[in-house]
C-alpha cells in the first residue's frame, strides 16, 4: 500500500501543470507526457542552478569581505531524486549528500548513476569554482565517504562489493560502499578525484563524515549491521585500510599536480553506539599517515591539530524553523591559523551570520564576559543602544532553549518529530491503523518508518528509537518542554517590542518576522509535547483493555483519561489552525519548504503544508466518535 501511494503521490508531482496542455477529449499518450514531465523538471531545475549560481557568487563576495581564504564548495548542491527508492525510506538519509561518483562516476559505474544528475553536478561545481577564483578563495569539499553505490552495480560486479552500511532497523533492503581494498575500485577513486580537481582546481581540502548516511569502510566495529565486508580482508588492519583510502586519494591529487588535505571524522559516537576508531586505530592511523592527512582532527605523523581555519555560524537549532540565528556565548579564544573561513549558516540565515563576524571581528572573545561585550555591541548595531540589552536577553533565551531541548536530541527532537515522524502534519486519532489511504495521503509516504503499519501508526516511534516511549517519557518530555517555554516566550516577547519600536518599514518587517520564527518554535514545542503524552496515554488505555459499558447509567461521569485524549486531540487541531493562520501571515519562509511538489521527501516538508494543516484538523475531527469504543460515554 505504501508503494502504491508513494508512486501515485509522485506522479502527481511529476505531472503537475500539464493539465493546461492536455485535455479531457484528448489526453496526451504517455511518451509525450513524460516528455513534458521531463522538460518541466528540466526547465525547473535549470532556474534552480541559476539562483544558485547568482546565491553562490553573493556568498563568495561577503567570504572575501571577511578575510576568507576559503569557502565550502559542497553546501546546497542538487538533491539526487534518483536514489530515493519508493519501497524504502533508507536512502533518504544520503540522497542529499554528494560523493564523489555522483559527480565523476567511473567508466564501468557510469551505467547505474544518473547521468543528467551528474553533468548537473559537474555544471554547478565549475561555475562554483569559477566565482571561487575570481574572489581568490581556495575550495573545501565536505561529504561522505566511502559512499554507498547502487545495488545493481554490484550485482553486475559483485568483487567490488564492499561493507553493508545501512541502519537494518531503518531500512528494508541492504545497502553497501565499494571495497576500497580492491585495486579497481582505488583505479576508480583516482579517476574521479583527477577528474574533479580537473574541473575545479581550487579544491585543496576534503573533509569527510565516516560510518554514516550511507557510508562506511569495511570491518569497522561501528557499521550499523556490525563488523562487516569482504571475507578476504576481514584480518587486515582497519588502520592500514583507512590509510590506504586516504593516500590512494592524496596520490591522485598529486600526480595531476595538486596538493590536497584532508580529514576523516568519525561519526560523534552516542553512549550506546561503537566509535569507528577506537582510541589505538586512531593512534596507528595517524602515526601511519602522511603530512596534510587526519582522522578525527588528528594530523599524521605526530598528532597535531588538523587546521580548518572555519568560525562557526550562529547556532541555527530549531529546525524546521529557518532564519532563527542565535550567537553561541561560548568563550572564542583567536586563532593563529593561516586559513579562514566563515559558516554562514542556512539560507535564511547568511546576512545575520555575515553582520555578526563583521561586527565581531578583532574583538576579544577569550572568555565569557569579552564574548558577551562583544555580542551586546553586535546587538547596538542591530537595533540600537535603547533596544539592545533586550535584544541579548532574548538570544540568551532563545540559546537556553535550545540547550534544554537538548535533552531529547536523539538527532535534533522537531526534525526528526515534525519532519522524518511528520508529527506536524500527521491527525491524532485513537485508532490510526483504520484511517483510509486519502486520510493518510499527506504524511503517510514521507514517514521515516522501514517496519510495518503497526510501527509507522505510533506516534513515538521515530526510525526504530521509541526514545519517547511509555509514560515515565511523557512525564520526562512534559518536564522538558514546561521549562523552556518560559524562555520561548520571553524571547517572543522581546522581539514583538522590538518590531513594535521600528520606524523604518523594513527593519520592523525583519523584526515581526524573527518574533513569528520564534512563535512557529512555541507552536511546534507545544504540538510536540501533544503527539508524545498522546500515545503514551494511548498506549496505557489500550494496555488496560477495559471494555466500555454500552449503556452507562445516569450520572456516569467522563473518564480521565478519556478527558486527557480528547483535549490533547483538540490542542493539536489547535496547533494546526495556529500554524496555518502563522504561515499565511507572510510570505517569508518560517519553515523550510521544499519550493515544488517534487522536493518534499522525508527529510523535508512540503510546499502545500497549509492545506495539510487544514486536512488534518478536517480528519481529527472526522474521528471523535472513535472515543467512546475506548471509554464509557459519559451520561452526565
């Protein structure tokens, strides 16, 4: 069913707007239409690369402003649509992520990628590194590796497969990196990186994630499925492999005459997981590796502090909330590295982050009270003497939220709520599995969920974790949101009275937007809090398994628990209504919505989210009556 739905849900996207050519008399045969389909995309995508090219060249010119050397060539690169696969969720987690064969695939790989994606990929990094010249900004290339390749590549050369590196709680099929040991496969990795430096010579930094969104190197102790990989290599040290990958790579560079660096990271190990690289690999590894290469930040030979020379972007921690900036009042101590480069955070982001590292510049920062000197003066230059502590006290606010919704970050609590479970869009109803396909159309594709219906229904189980689950959770989440809304408003607060006190027409309009972001943050909290208190009363009722009278007598009042469902379902119709109203108020992003139909998937939100919102209360409130099969009907 979730294929079927899925198919017909991307479809209609692939479809739209060719209504107007076709008509109901006449329909186009299906070669034209997905001719049509093609060359909208195609039409779509190229305006995409031009605002991207334009965007591009306008944050180079602000990097050069600030004293860059560098700037990061890989942030905001097209989505591959080819990877997704409408039967698993799985490859959601590294569609959105370049690797190096998506760009520059080998001769014998070519067949199973995306050759349109490619030449797109290959077009927008020479126009990057093209602006990057002409600014005088060296390049700094950050993915994953080694990456995750097409199940059909190894089926056609299965000596090439390497690790499975899939979550398999997360995923229904198996998916698997290159064998990095075989000498086709390193043949491969020179051919793609002399290729890329070819088109981009200003790439002198690769900085890689490891064992994560799809990728991993074979026989770690971290990969998702457990040690794994070719029978072969299972004896060979994970040291030596690493190595091998890395200098194989650096080799290449060199012998088209190019110096490259680079730095493997671990993925940062939770207290229940592995580390790719236990304390002593990564003592041999960097003691192994040559000048200019590094694991976890560690340079070889001896250790010493890879240099990355990149200040870090206000703090950006309420996705899918977007433009909600808040400097880190972390101590900042100077550095002495000759390379600089500036995070500029996300797109809504980039002229706040840009203000703050051009106000803050050669300021001292080395302890709290220089950091916090220094940002007071950044807020005078925002709004004002008059306005400006006020200003201070609603990013604290704003960053001690954050810090409290820390403790429910396994992965960040409303992008993997709201987005990856869809709990904003998703109806709150006592018997889910019974909703039709048209009442679950809206979120149901989209649900991070690789199990069953029984799985994909609760609300509180987000990619197999069940992190919220059961009733000590609600009471812990409960606690949670009880104490960082208090800080929420105040900082909302603030910000209406800034708004309120401008004069000049933009400036007030910057300010009504920031205090609307940060009551999308409220509204979202709340909503929250509703979907895990929800199915943990949900969860104890259905667990008790108290059959209803069928005829109550006269005085038989509400159960309470029945009263604690019900008004959290209302409290959600609520939020939905909020939301909606809050969304039309303007026609500057609050959320992060992918801009077309196509671009929604599981890690982000649609274009049509209001009238999800919309249908969404239209079902909840389709759905009272399911209550009384769960409780007595009160016979006041």
């Amino acid at each position: 069913m979730a294929k079927t739905r899925f198919s017909a849900l991307m479809m209609t996207a692939l479809l739209a707007g060719t209504a107007t050519v076709a008509t109901a008399s006449a329909p186009l045969p299906q070669n034209k239409q997905q001719q049509q389909t093609t060359r909208q995309q195609d039409a779509e995508d190229a305006a995409t690369d031009r605002d991207d090219i334009e965007r591009f060249a306008k944050k180079a010119a602000l990097q050069r402003d600030l004293g860059a050397t560098q700037m990061n060539i890989t942030e905001e690169l097209p989505f591959a649509h080819f990877e997704l696969d409408a039967e698993d969720p799985y490859p959601a987690w590294f569609a959105h992520h370049i690797s190096l064969f998506k760009v520059f695939p080998s001769a014998v790989m070519a067949p199973f990628m995306d050759k349109t994606h490619s030449r797109r990929l290959q077009h927008l990094i020479t126009e990057r590194c093209r602006i990057l010249a002409q600014n005088n900004l060296s390049a700094v290339w950050t993915a994953n590796e080694p990456t995750v390749l097409p199940e059909a590549f190894f089926d056609a050369y299965p000596e090439y497969r390497g690790p499975r590196i899939d979550q398999a709680n997360r995923s229904r099929k198996v998916f698997h990196s290159a064998d990095v040991d075989n000498p086709d496969i390193k043949a491969m990795y020179r051919e793609t990186v002399t290729s890329l430096l070819r088109i981009c010579p200003q790439i002198d930094t690769f900085i890689w994630v490891t064992t994560d969104a799809g990728s991993g190197f074979a026989w770690s102790p971290a990969l998702y499925p457990g040690a794994n990989g070719p029978s072969e290599g299972e004896r060979k040290p994970l040291a030596d492999r690493v190595v091998g990958f890395m200098t194989n790579i650096q080799q290449a560079a060199a012998a088209s005459g190019h110096t490259v660096r680079m730095n493997i990271n671990q993925i940062e190990p939770r207290q229940w997981m592995i580390p790719t690289f236990q304390p002593d690999v990564q003592e041999n590894i960097v003691r192994k590796l040559p000048a200019g290469l590094a694991v976890n930040g560690e340079e070889g030979p001896d250790g010493k502090p890879f240099e990355t020379g990149v200040k870090r972007p206000a703090n950006s921690p309420f996705y899918p909330v977007v433009g909600l900036a808040v400097p880190s009042f972390e101590p900042e101590r100077p550095s002495n590295s000759t390379r600089r480069g500036f995070g500029l955070g996300e797109r809504e982001s980039v002229q706040f982050n840009y203000r703050f590292f051009k106000s803050t510049s050669g300021k001292p920062m080395a302890d709290r009270l220089q950091r916090l000197a220094a940002i007071r003066a950044f807020a005078v230059s925002e709004v004002g003497e008059d306005q400006a502590s006020g200003l201070v006290e609603a990013w604290q606010a704003l960053d001690s939220v954050a810090e409290r919704l820390d403790v429910l970050n396994f992965g960040g609590m409303l992008r993997f709520g709201h987005v990856l479970n869809r709990w904003i869009e998703r109806p709150m109803v006592p018997f889910p599995l019974e909703l039709s396909d048209a009442e679950k159309a809206d979120y149901d594709p989209f649900l991070f969920q690789a199990k069953g219906p029984e799985q994909a229904s609760n609300l509180a189980d987000i990619q197999a974790m069940r992190m919220y689950e059961g009733w000590g959770a609600r009471l812990l989440f409960q606690r949670t949101i009880e104490t960082a809304m208090p800080d929420a408003e105040k900082a909302l607060s603030i910000l209406q009275k800034i708004a309120a006190s401008r004069t000049d027409g933009d400036s007030r309009a910057y300010w009504d937007l920031s205090a609307k972001r940060v009551q999308a943050l409220i509204l979202l909290m709340r909503s929250a809090d509703n979907m895990v208190a929800y199915q943990a009363q949900l969860d104890r009722v259905k667990a008790l398994g108290i059959t209803p009278e069928k005829d109550p007598v006269l005085g038989v009042q509400s159960d309470w628990a029945r009263a604690d469902m019900m008004n959290l379902a209302r409290r959600e119709i609520d939020f939905a209504i909020a939301m909606d109203k809050l969304l039309a108020s303007t026609s500057a992003p609050i959320l992060d919505l992918a801009p077309t139909v196509r671009g929604e998937y599981t890690m982000r939100l649609g274009p049509d989210l209001q009238q999800v919102l919309r249908r969404k209360v239209k079902t909840m409130n389709a759905h009272w009556r399911d209550y009384d099969r769960l409780f007595t009907v009160p016979n006041p």
